[in-house]
C-alpha cells in the first residue's frame, strides 16, 4: 500500500495545512535529504503528525484512529505482547468475533501484522494511527502492571528484612555502600521509580516513621499515599539512592542535594534528590523532571484571547522583560521554555541561566547556576552579557543584584524572561521595587506579566449541573458576575441570551480513567501589559491592587475569572479553582 506522493501533495495542499510553494520547498529538502515528503513536513513544524497521518490514511482508503486518553479494554490489549508492541509500533484496540483491528504508525509492515494474525488467530484489519495514540496505548500497559508491582513490592521487601535486620545506625560507608547494592533493595527502589514515572507523579516523597516507611506520590499536584513499607528497610532505601545521586553515604545529620538520570521507554528522566534528617531518620523527596516533556504550545498550556496575543505581542519586541509569576510548582518554568521555543530561530543567540535546567534544548546554551563555587544567578548573568546574546533567559530573580543586572540588560537591548514568586501578575511590579529597583527602570523595561497556577482537568467522565442561587451568591461575593458573564458571551462560551442559571458546570466522577475524576492538569493565567495609564501609576507609586484594577479595566483577566472561563468550557471544576487561588 505504498502512497502515491502526487495524490499525498494534493490532498495536503486542499487541507489547506499547507501552501504550495511550502510544499516545493519540502519537497526539494526530501530530496536531497532522502527523506519522505511527509517527514520534512513534520519535521519543520509545518504539519502535525497526526494530521499527515490522517491525510494518508485517507489516501490509501484505511481508516485513521486517534488513541490518545481513549481507554482499551485490557483483554484486548493483551492479545499483542508489550515488548512487540513497543518495538513494531502496534497495538490492538477493537475485537469483533473473528476481527482484531490494530492501530499502526507503518500499515506496510507486513511482517509485524502476519505475526500477530498467527499469534491470535484472527483477522488482522490495519489502521493509521499517530505516536501520541501509540504512546497513550502503550502507556495502558504499564497501568495494567500496577498489581505486579505491588507483589514485587512485597516480595523484595520479605527478603530486604533479613538483610536490613540488626543494621547498626552508625554504619561505615563500605557497610552501606554493599546495603545499597544488595538485590532486594535495588528492586524496591527501581520499582518505587517506575511505578511513581508509570502514575505521571512529579514529585516523591520517602518518610521515616516509627515503625514504618510511608512512600508518597505527588500527582497533579495532590499528594497520595502510595505504600506503606517496613520500617528495617529505610537505611536501604536511602543508601541506594544517595549511591544513585553521589550523595554521602555516612553523612546523615546535615540535608543533601543531589541527581541523577534514567532513560525509560525512550524518555529520559531527571530527578533531583533531597534528604533532610528528621526524628525517625533521613526522609528522601525525588523531583522528576521529563526531560523530553516540552514541545508545549501557549494554546496548549491554556493561553486564549486578549491574553494571548499580550504574549505574542511581547514575544516580537527586541528588547524589554517578559516575567513569570507564581509560587513554586505553579508551571513557571514551562512557560517560559515554550516562550523560548517559540523564539529559537537561527538568527537569535538565546542564553540561560537556571537552577535547575530542567529541559535540554537544542540550539540554547543553558548555564546550571552553583553558587557553592560562586556561579549565581547574577554572576552567570553577568558572564551571559559578554556572550553576545539576543534572548536572556533568568530562572529565577530572588534578590536586588539579579533584577539590577536583568533590568540592565533589557536596557542595553536584551529581551530578558524570568521568574518572579509573587501571588498576582500586579504584585510582581511592588515586589521588583521592594528589590531595589527604581519604578522608571521598572516601566521602562518590563513588557508583560504572566501570573499563573495549575488546576487538575476533569476526566471525559463528568457531570453537568447549574448553579444554585446560594451558590452564586458565594461566587458573587468573589468575582463580578455581571463582568463574567460578559466575558463568558463575548468569547462565545455560552449563549448571547445566557443567563447565570442556565451556565453549565461540571463536576468530577469517579471511572476508571481516574479515581478522583481528574487527570493531568493546566494553567489559569493573568496577562497584563504595561500600558502607559499603568506606567504613571507606577511612577506615582500606585498600589497593587490600584494596577490590578486598572488592568481588569484595559482587559485582563484575573486568574480566578479565567478559572471560571475553563470550568464553564468543562475543563475543571469551580472547586479545583478556588482550591489553588486560596492557596
């Protein structure tokens, strides 16, 4: 079923996805690269691979399926092993009597399809799929091993008892590096590792107790518990992850810092290792950083309307400072990296300063801030300045030195993005004054202000209901609703004639896809400019809430409003974000 590449150019250029003259110029690359026409497209961001996918399906009269968040049955997934699977790039999602239909990134591989039709002794029906599907089905496997894990859990640990039984506090670094490398525990650990990247956690959490090691996951940013393991083997636990780290194996009365790597399935995770001794014993938190998790769109993290094109608008100046404000684990980071990924093009030198570089990017040079040898946020930003760049990026500005010199280098033709801890897109301009930083410096640098939080997005399976008149009086008593409302019928989310009790909300149900009915998660922001009316309120020393108010007047959404937004689209619940505003 080879794809005639004149049908596949015409039916891509009907898409409308893309134009003709891009066309010729992918496919002159295709050839002098021996690539396909499809690839260089993908490849240069002119098309979505799902999208190519669809197209070819359509070209070649089989059917395209997308996979991503559907549930399949486990019986069905079964029928093809993980590890064929995982090597061929197929999986099985639909059985009808004597039919097995099964997903595939290549429908010509007819050697992978005449063994699964031996193995199940059924007939095989090919379809097109992208590599979300296949990652999301593939993932489904690895939940299915949940059960697994839990009896090797309890299996290692019978057999980890009898090594850890009578181990001496005060061990040497030899006793502990051989308790770190015995069998049981490298099993224990390996499987807390994988069972926590498997559940999408982010962070975590190994507690000493009294007579237990209680092990947590934080997920979506909730913490739950995971495991309850003996208390005999938490010298083992932490010994092999401070060998993992290059910790100090025999230092236990002062906290350390640490990290490591792992590659999973093709996705290589980062994590950062703390101890901290406490009562019971050293308590061990892992922060696991994706590395190959960016790829992320403003769109995508939640970004819309007036907000939006504030961004883009920012992004086109040469100068100037785009801030990103939240507490810490609030998504910060992320946008700033889609920002740099937006902007990273031949022509521009794009330079960082981070603690910690949480994702590599290519073309970046990406400096890790260490300030026990001196290498801070501002001395790594001083050095960026010799460098010739065009972008800055500043992971964080914490003190007077590094917004001075991040504020300098806007000045002198930079476009700086940084990070501010502050609880409103308003608040970061009282807080770069409280730093030190002159207000004429201020509003003659500072562009826009992203403040924002990560609220959990409800599962598929949700339910709708209206709000009661006591239930709006509580919202009232928060939010404008007249001004609400307006926004809600001016981006077309709900009816011109709409009135408060006829707005839909949702509220989570418990499936299987989720227990809580939440997965996954994404950000609610608020986007101001300074625009000249907030430039004199801020060289006449206006308050917070003086430029927050002249903001929501010039069109800013607050983050609790474009809350309310993404629970009346269905996105999240009111609850969730009131929950993480209140925070």
């Amino acid at each position: 079923m080879q794809i005639n590449t004149d049908q596949l150019k015409r039916f891509i250029i009907e898409s409308g996805l893309v134009s003709a003259p891009e066309i010729d110029q992918a496919e002159k690359a295709a050839a002098a690269s021996s690539q396909k026409l499809g690839e260089v497209l993908v490849s240069s961001g002119k098309l979505k691979q799902a999208d190519l996918k669809r197209i070819e399906a359509y070209v070649l009269g089989i059917p395209f399926v997308f996979l991503a968040n559907e549930k399949i049955d486990l019986t069905v997934l079964s029928l093809i092993p993980e590890p064929i699977a995982r090597t061929n790039n197929i999986v099985a999602f639909k059985k009808n009597d004597d039919r097995l239909e099964v997903a595939m990134l290549d429908v010509d591989d007819l050697p992978t399809i005449d063994f699964v039709k031996k193995k199940t002794g059924l007939k095989i029906v090919p379809c097109l799929t992208d590599d979300i599907s296949i990652k999301s089905a593939l993932q489904q496997y690895k939940k299915s091993l949940k059960a697994e894990f839990e009896a090797l859990i309890q299996n290692e640990t019978a057999s980890a008892r009898t090594v850890t039984e009578g181990f001496s506090a005060d061990a040497s670094e030899k006793d502990l590096k051989a308790l770190a490398e015995d069998l049981p525990i490298v099993k224990i650990v390996d499987t807390l590792i994988a069972h926590a990247i498997t559940q999408g956690a982010s962070d975590i959490h190994i507690e000493p107790a009294e007579d237990s090691v209680i092990v947590r996951y934080r997920v979506d940013g909730i913490l739950h518990d995971a495991m309850t393991l003996p208390r005999e083997i938490a010298p083992g636990i932490t010994a092999r992850i401070k060998v993992l780290s290059g910790l100090k194996l025999d230092e236990k009365r002062l906290p350390q810092d640490g990290r490591f790597k792992i590659d999973t399935d093709g996705e290589r995770v980062s994590f950062r290792v703390s101890t901290l001794p406490t009562y019971y014993g050293e308590k061990t938190v892992l922060r696991l950083l994706r590395e190959n998790s960016h790829g992320y769109t403003l769109e995508g993290l939640g970004f819309h309307g007036e907000g939006l094109e504030r961004i883009h608008s920012a992004m086109k100046q040469r100068a100037g400072m785009i801030l990103a404000a939240g507490p810490t684990g609030s998504g910060k980071t992320t946008t700033l990296y889609t920002l740099l990924d937006i902007l990273n093009t031949p022509d521009v030198n794009i330079s960082t300063v981070e603690d910690p570089i949480e994702y590599q990017m290519p073309r970046i040079n990406q400096t890790q801030v260490k300030p026990e040898i001196g290498l801070t946020f501002a001395n790594g930003l001083r050095t960026l300045l010799r460098q010739d760049p065009d972008i800055i990026m500043v992971g964080e500005i914490r003190d007077g030195e590094t917004a001075g010199l991040a504020v300098n280098a806007s000045l002198t033709g930079h476009l700086v993005l940084s990070t501010i801890h502050t609880n409103s897109a308003a608040g970061a301009i009282p807080r770069m004054i409280d730093m030190g930083i002159e207000p004429f410096l201020i509003v003659s640098t500072v562009r826009t202000v992203v403040a924002q939080r990560l609220v959990r997005r409800l599962t598929k399976s949700k339910q709708r209901y209206t709000m009661s008149d006591v239930e709006l009086d509580a919202l009232g008593k928060l939010i404008d609703l007249g001004r609400m409302l307006e926004i809600l019928k001016r981006e077309k989310i709900v009816d011109p004639s709409a009135t408060w009790n006829t707005v839909p909300f949702y509220r989570p149900v418990k499936s299987e896809e989720s227990e809580d009915g939440y997965k996954g998660r994404m950000g609610i922001h608020e986007v101001f400019s300074v625009s000249l009316a907030i430039k004199d309120l801020i060289l006449k020393g206006g308050s917070q809430d003086a430029i927050n108010e002249q903001a929501k007047k010039e069109g800013m959404m607050t983050m609790l409003e474009d809350g309310i937004f993404l629970a009346a689209q269905g996105m999240t619940t009111t609850e969730e974000v009131l929950r993480v505003i209140s925070e």
